[in-house]
C-alpha cells in the first residue's frame, strides 16, 4: 500500500528558512516523479514543485523559484523541500504527491499534508 | 499559464440527485484533465484523469467528460460521501500544472 508522510512543518518566521520531508513506503520511490501541493487557509489548491524519480528534473511555480529547492534520497524513499525567504503568502498545508510510473501528473496519492506557517 | 475556472462555487443537490460541475479552461488542454474530491481535513484523492477514466477504487456513478477547453464532472446519483470539494486540473500546458479554484458540492 502507498503511504507518503509529510513533516517539518511549524511556526517560522518570515525570511527564515524550513525543511520539508515525505516519507515514502509501498512503491518502488526512484520509479517515480513526485510533487509538492499547497492549500493556504481556506482556498484551492496550488502546486508549487516536483521531481523526476530520478531527480535530473526539477519543476518550480514561477512564485517560488530561487527560494525553493525541490530534492530526494531515493535510498532513503525521501522527497524534500527547502523553502528560504519564507513569505507570509507560503503559509499553507503542504501535500507531496506521487505521480502514475512513467508520468509528471496527476496526482494518485497524497500524503495527509503538513502545515507551514509564516508569521511574526 | 492556463487559468481553469470552476462553476458553480458551490452545488446545493439533494441525496440521490445528479450533480454536474463545469471546468473550463482558458486556452486548449486536450483531454489532459484531471477531478480531485477533496473532504474536511482531508488530502485530495484523485477520481478521473485525462478527462474521463475513472481512477482506481472510483466508482462508475462518477463519470467525466469533455475535451479543450470544457470538461463536465457528473455524479449520477449523490450518496453521503460524495459531499465535498472538488477540482479540476490540467496538465496539459505546464509549468505549472494549474487547479481550478473548486466546487463546493453541499446538502440541500
């Protein structure tokens, strides 16, 4: 069964820096693009990075380039995030998000999210 | 970047009725499109890609359609669990891969 579990999320104050992680378990990781998804308090869905299983690719929303790094440990089954320059507007639950063998999207499994807050 | 606009904002449909939720996109996504339902609290899970074919587990009163720039999700007959948000998604045109802003499907 695939389970992806999301962590490193918490009170962080603007300009500062965090790390996302995702556990992944119950599919071969490194055969995999993933991606991260964000919802702000109340609204829609955003996707914001993602990730060739092989990591040789890396995508970013035009919002967070050059403040987010998209990575993964494929021997660890671990996708990462590291957001710098935090902004108030990235305060949002964060999903990591696999993709179908062989595909950049959509998305068949979420994990349950982990939620970032930028405030002072 | 494609804009995806969902109508209505909100669906007010009783148990058992036929509920129908608009996508439509503001440049051509071919039949790359995909619905999320999303509850309370919860992460999305993924019902139709490429515009019709239903994901795995996802039951056959959930049906999409449509290609370009109009796509319809329909729910033949309302259960319980069906009251949620959802979204559509293109991927035909990225980055970044764009949701529409959701549709509230509630009790009436």
């Amino acid at each position: 069964e695939v389970h992806l579990l999301e962590s490193g999320g918490g009170l962080v104050q603007p300009g500062r820096s965090l790390r996302l992680s995702c556990a992944a378990s119950g599919f071969t990781f490194s055969s995999y693009t993933m991606s991260w998804v964000r919802q702000a308090p109340g609204k829609g869905l955003e996707w914001v990075s993602g990730i060739s299983g092989g990591a040789s690719n890396t995508y970013y929303t035009d919002s967070v380039k050059g403040r987010f790094t998209i990575s993964r440990d494929n021997s660890k089954n671990t996708l990462y995030l590291q957001m710098n320059s935090l902004r108030a507007e990235d305060t949002a639950v964060y999903y990591c998000a696999k993709a179908p063998r062989g595909q950049l999207v959509p998305f068949d499994y979420w994990g349950q999210g982990t939620l970032v807050t930028v405030s002072s | 970047e494609i804009v995806m606009t969902q109508s209505p904002a909100t669906l007010s449909v009783s148990p058992g009725e036929r509920a129908t939720l608009s996508c439509r996109a503001s440049q051509s996504v071919s039949s790359d499109l995909a619905w999320y339902q999303q509850k309370p609290g919860q992460a999305p899970r993924l019902l139709i890609y490429g515009a019709s074919t239903r994901a795995t587990g996802i039951p056959a009163r959930i049906s999409g359609s449509g290609s370009g720039t109009e796509f319809t999700l329909t729910i033949s007959s309302l259960q319980s669990e069906d009251f949620a948000v959802y979204y559509c998604q293109q991927y035909n045109n990225w980055p970044p891969w764009t949701f529409g802003q959701g549709t509230k499907v509630q009790i009436k």
